[in-house]
C-alpha cells in the first residue's frame, strides 16, 4: 500500500502548539521560584525584625506580600508540574465563596474597574486542590473583564451538586461570544478578535481546561448571546 507524501509532510498544529505551552509553563514558572523565594524570605524576615512597631494596616499589608508570594510560589511549582506532564494536585477543603471573593477581588484592583460586581452568594465548600482551581477561575473571570460590554460588568457565579460532580456556572453580562469560535475559544494561542484592545497571548481559558483537566474536570461554554456567556465548570466530588 503506497502511502501519501503530502500527508505525512503536514505539520502537527495542535501537538506543537501544546509543546509550546510547555515549555513557556516550565521555563516560567522555573525562572519565578527564586524571586518569589526572596520575597517571601525577606517579607517574613521584617515581619519578626518589625512586627511590634508597625501599626496595624503596615502589619497586615506585610502580612499579604508574604502570603501572595508564597501563593504564587505554590502555584508556579503547581505549572512546573502541569507542565511535565505530571502534576501535583494537592486535594483539600475549599471554602469556593471565599475562594472566588478573592480573586474577584485580585482583579478588580489590578483592572481599577470600581463599577464590576460579583454575584456568589452561599457557595459551597469542596475537596480540591485551591491553587489549581483558583487560577482556573481567575482565567474565566479574568476573561469576562476582557470582553465586557458597555454596561457595568456583572459576573454571577453558582453551584449545585448532583451525581457524582459539582458544576459551577460562571456567568457574565459581556459582549458574547460568536457561534463560530465557541470551540476555537479553547484552543492555545488562539484569540477572540476584539477592536481596540490590547491582545493577550490567548492561553487563558486553554490552561483553565489544563488545570481543570488535572483535577479530573472540565471546562465549556454552555451559552452565549448578545447578552453575555455562561461558562459551566465540571468537577468531580472526592
């Protein structure tokens, strides 16, 4: 059986694109250790040299830059081994009110969008690994700040039990998405066209599914109109 040149000449898209996501998530988070390191090194180090004259506010803020550092210090070590294709998932209980608060919270300060409002009232606690879900939030909701409309941006975020899994519905009142790219809105590098704005690298809701996918659920785009989007998040009950 002779077999066609042509084919076995065409390039693998989709593996290469996942290799790059790799090493981009690998040589990353490698490179950000040592200074999240220090951080927290030395923020602990003024906290027992200082802790008893400083007034309340300098105390919590200290408290907070070693707190984030040492988050994010357990977040990279979580992408270095999503990204060896063998990752670390460390299962506990999650207050996912909490949770959500605070990245809501994260990125409404770093957008300085003072109108944005949150919706998430009696959300439940569930066994999973907080690092991971959390930046699988921050992507879905970090998305809904990208693409608002003109509106004041709402984000309502739900959960229900049944079967076997939660699923969490985050929902948005922005621009929507178009039917044609709803499956193409996952894909790596790939990004949603939208005029005058400042394009991300497109790996946002692609490492979401990554992440979710290490935790044993998943990620997709339940509906979407003029009106906004509503993402669904599946994840197992440990």
């Amino acid at each position: 059986m002779s077999s066609d040149p042509t084919r076995q000449s065409e390039p693998n898209i989709a593996g290469d694109s996942e290799e790059r996501i790799k090493r981009f998530l690998a040589t990353a988070s490698h490179d950000l250790q040592s200074p999240l390191r220090h951080i927290a090194m030395y923020a602990e180090l003024l906290l027992d040299d200082l802790g008893e004259t400083l007034d309340g506010e300098q105390l919590q803020s200290l408290r907070m830059i070693m707190e984030k550092a040492q988050t994010a210090q357990r977040l990279t070590k979580a992408l270095m081994s999503l990204a060896g294709g063998a990752p670390q998932v460390t299962p506990e209980e999650v207050d996912l009110q909490a949770l959500a608060e605070n990245v809501w919270g994260e990125l409404t300060d770093e957008t300085e969008i003072g109108d944005a409002t949150l919706e998430s009232e009696g959300l439940p606690s569930i066994r999973t690994d907080p690092a991971l879900l959390g930046l699988a939030l921050r992507h879905v909701l970090a998305n809904a700040f990208a693409f608002r409309s003109e509106s004041p941006l709402h984000v309502a975020i739900a959960a229900e039990r049944k079967g076997t899994d939660w699923f969490i519905r985050i929902s948005d009142n922005g621009t929507g998405i178009d039917p044609a790219y709803r499956e193409r809105i996952f894909e790596p590098f790939w990004k949603l066209p939208k005029a005058g704005t400042v394009q991300g690298a497109g790996l946002g809701l692609t490492t979401a599914r990554e992440f979710l996918t290490a935790l044993g659920g998943d990620i997709g785009l339940e509906d979407s109109d003029a009106s906004g989007s509503r993402f669904i998040i599946r994840l197992p009950i440990a």
